[in-house]
C-alpha cells in the first residue's frame, strides 16, 4: 500500500474509534442522569459510583 493509503485507513479506524467513545460518553452520562434522579439529591452520581 501506498503511504497515502496507509494515512487514509489509519485515520478512518481513529475516526471510528472516536465515534464510538463518544457515544458511550453520551450514553454514560445519560445513564448517570437517569441513576441521580434515582437515588435524589442527597447522594452523587459519577462514573465510579454512587457516594
């Protein structure tokens, strides 16, 4: 392959990955939303639990 190719597909997989963290970005915040509306307002919600 080409270095340009190379580049290409090396970018369109980065570009893939991104996309995909983002949505799981998305989907975990409105899964933490979701959990603090739950639980009310005495407790916080983040990624590592509930404290």
């Amino acid at each position: 392959m080409t270095p340009t190719w190379d580049l290409y597909l090396r970018e369109r997989e980065e570009d893939k990955r991104e996309a995909r963290r983002e949505e799981l970005e998305r989907r975990g915040e409105a899964l933490a939303a979701r959990i603090a509306h739950e639980v009310g307002p005495g407790r916080a919600v983040t990624y590592r639990g509930v404290w």
